[in-house]
C-alpha cells in the first residue's frame, strides 16, 4: 500500500512516501504510527478519534464518505494525508 505524505506531515517524518502493510485505513495509519510516531498526535484527538482536521483520500476518494478508518483497501490502492490547511 502506497501512502504519499504532503505538506507539514513531509516536515514531521522526513519523507514523501512510504509503502505499509494493511487491509483498511486503520490498519495502515497505525503502521504509519509504529514507524513514524510523530504522526499519531497529528492524525488522531487524546480521545484517540481521528482528528476531523485531517484529510485522507483512497484513490482520490475522501475516506469520511466510504467507511472511514474502516475502509477497506487493495494491495494497490493509493492513500494521500493531507494536514490542515489554512490561509487566505
């Protein structure tokens, strides 16, 4: 599963993508956390709810409108992490 990282979250881990294991959403952003442990308060609350900031597209798709972090994935599937964006 490719996981392609933009803006600050290239900042945080030092990469642009990284290739994980996992057969939903969920499972692959904690593979992503067990590598890149920085990431964790970036993508989820203390309550450890995916935070409503973020922004994670399969194949282009936002996840929040497929079965979230429940999404289920294919080996050759595509996943995009957005941080928040702000400006004007």
């Amino acid at each position: 599963m490719r996981v392609n990282l933009y803006a600050t979250y290239r900042d945080i881990t030092g990469v642009k993508r990284l290739d994980l294991p996992g057969r939903t959403v969920a499972a692959v952003l904690a593979e992503l956390i067990r590598e890149q442990p920085a990431m964790a308060k970036e993508l989820f609350s203390a309550e450890g709810r995916l935070s409503e900031r973020v922004s994670i597209f399969r194949n282009g798709r936002d996840v929040r409108y497929l079965q979230g972090l429940e999404t289920e994935l294919a080996e050759d599937d595509v996943l995009d992490l957005f941080p928040p964006v702000a400006g004007g």
